[in-house]
C-alpha cells in the first residue's frame, strides 16, 4: 500500500508486543508505520506527515516520552492536521490535562479493547478526512469566486476603456487619445524615478486609471464639448464639472469599485486638472497633494493637448509644446516632474506618428 495516500497509521510504542497488538487491529484498513521510541516516531513523522491519517502514541518512552513528542507536534501545528490518540495505562487526572492542553484527540486506556479503540479511532479519522474534503470544496469555490469577481471587475474596466474611447469620438478627438496617455503615464512610471517604489502591477492599474481620465466629460453637452472657439466663463465653468463628474460615475460602477484600478482612476479623474501651485481644480490641492501618477496624467494631457490637431486649434510642435509647458503657460508643474518629463520626451515622440522623423 503507498504511504503517498493519507491511508497510514502511525503506532509509537516502545513495546513490541504493544505494537503488534495495534498493528494487528489497524492493518486491513492502514499501512502501518512503527516507531520503537518517540524519537524514531518524530522523525516518521517529519517524514511521512502528508501520509498520515492518525498517531497512536504511548506515554512512557525512553528517550523522548509520549508528552514530549505531543508538544512538539503541538508547537508545529500537526495536532490541527492529523489526530493524535495517546495510549497510556496512567489513570491519572495530570496526564490526561496534559494531552488534552496540547491537543490530544483522545485518550485510551491499556489494555485496548479491539473493537472500542477502532471505533474511536476510525469516527475520528473520518471526521478529519470529511473536514479536509469541506476545507478543499471550500478553497475550489473560493478560488471560482474570485476568478468570477475578477472577470466580472475586466469587463467593468473594459466597458469603462470603451466609454472612454467613445467620449474622445464624441468631442471630436481621435480614440487614440486615451492610449497614449496611458502609454506615457506608463513610460514615465517604468522608466524615470517617478515610480519609485511602486510594482509593475501597480504601474498596470494606473495605466487602466489614466485612460478613465476623462470620462466625466459624458457629462458635458455637445455644445461645449466641440465648441470651436473660445469657452465663456459659464461654459467654462461647465466644462470643469467633468472631473467631479467623471469620479461620481467611476463610483457607481460595482465592478469598477471591486477592481484594483479603481482607487487610481477615481483619484485621476477627480484630480487631473489640479496644478502643483493650487491654481488647479476642483480642490485647489498644492504640491503632492496630488499623487504623482494623477500629476503624470495631468501633464501628459497637456502635452498630448498640444501636439494633437484638436477642434479649436491646429498641432503645435513638440518643441512649442514643451516651451509653452516650461514657460508655465499651461498651469504650473512639479519641477521633479518636468525634469523626467522633459528628458523622456524625445522618446514619447514615438506615441505619435505625425512626429516620426521630426527633431
């Protein structure tokens, strides 16, 4: 019989005869392990614990007694995984307080009467089995749970990417919008020291985040939203509601809310358009009130405002577009920002094929 399969009984005892008793009633049922005393059933133990469905264990041993071998499988954690049975002919209270303290199943009484102790031993393996088998159901449907949890938050996200995609059409803005300031806030997270401390995950739900930027902008008439001149102050006004907006929608969205991209995409949206001096909105927050990756969002949607074709202007060049930024012209920045942003830029040149072959 293979001791791989959690069929093996395991008989400390120091008496042979002992042994063979207990062998003799388990060895149609179990593979039978034995162990002269507890620190030859230790070692069986440290060696064939996957295998084991029960312990018979005698008290008085030499070398390590059946207390001992109890409390270092107690210390471990065994008693939680394979039930211990101690065999003893000690009738009295101490010892019995003992095993039990550390986690003893039962204890049974020399000499052992066949059918009794097999009872006992084999109701309570049983249980073990029956509580591993509910313990193994247990984690499968977890496990179905959260892979139906995760599927269900994808299709959240993807359906919030394609209302995203979907507003950049609808103000008259190529799809494409979306993405590079995902691909941007994504490089500069990857490659400069503005993702210190920060996962590869972590920058993944951040880039998802970034593509939720303007989602609130469902929000803004058609009126405004591609209006070719200049806003006045009410359409203005109007028009900046799109982050608080965009947050509250994010917020009604269940399989948004269970994603790991929510938390970064509702600070994004709510926050992209504040400015490092406070002279930003909706908050007015100053400095790194804002979190880095919504500050990275926020300037690479100026940039990609300025070197795109939009309804009210044409594309500036990346050159103009990086000395209107500097010039703070466009709000200001953090100066840590600026410095990675202004070395990488030459390499997010590449997000933008009217720009291939331009210096």
């Amino acid at each position: 019989m293979s001791l791989s399969q959690e069929d093996t009984l395991l008989i400390v005892d120091d008496e042979e005869v002992n042994r063979a008793i207990l062998a003799n009633i388990f060895s149609s049922e179990y593979a039978i392990l034995e162990a002269e005393d507890g620190q030859v059933g230790l070692d069986a133990i440290q060696a064939h614990s996957s295998s084991l469905s029960a312990i018979l264990l005698d008290v008085v041993m030499p070398r390590v007694n059946g207390l001992e071998v109890l409390r270092r499988l107690h210390q471990q954690g065994l008693t939680q995984r394979i039930p211990v049975f101690l065999i003893t002919a000690d009738l009295g209270g101490e010892t019995m307080r003992q095993a039990y303290e550390l986690g003893v199943m039962d204890v049974i009484f020399k000499p052992v009467i066949p059918y009794v102790v097999q009872r006992r031993v084999n109701s309570v393996v049983e249980l073990f089995r029956a509580r591993r088998r509910l313990g193994a159901e247990v984690e499968r449907q977890r496990d179905q749970l959260l892979l139906q949890a995760e599927k269900l938050a994808e299709m959240g996200i993807g359906m919030v990417e394609a209302l995203a995609t979907a507003i950049e059409f609808r103000s008259d803005e190529s799809g494409e919008h979306v993405h590079r300031i995902h691909d941007i806030t994504c490089h500069l997270l990857s490659n400069t020291p503005l993702g210190e401390g920060l996962s590869q995950e972590q920058i993944r739900q951040i880039g998802l985040g970034a593509v939720t930027h303007d989602v609130g902008k469902i929000s803004i008439p058609d009126a405004v939203l591609n209006k070719k001149g200049r806003l006045t102050p009410e359409e203005y006004e109007l028009m900046k509601t799109h982050t608080v907006k965009g947050a509250q929608l994010l917020s009604q969205i269940p399989q948004m809310r269970d994603h790991a991209a929510y938390r970064y995409a509702y600070d994004i949206a709510l926050h992209h358009h504040e400015r490092w001096d406070g002279g930003g909105y909706p908050h007015h927050l100053v400095g790194d009130e804002t979190p880095i990756w919504t500050q990275i969002v926020s300037l690479a949607d100026v940039y990609d405002a300025l070197v795109s074709k939009r309804c009210y202007k044409d594309a500036f060049s990346a050159q103009k577009a990086m000395d209107m930024i500097l010039g703070g012209e466009c709000g200001v920045f953090n100066p840590k920002l600026l410095k990675y942003f202004q070395q990488a830029e030459p390499v997010l040149r590449k997000f933008y094929p009217h720009m291939e072959g331009v210096g």
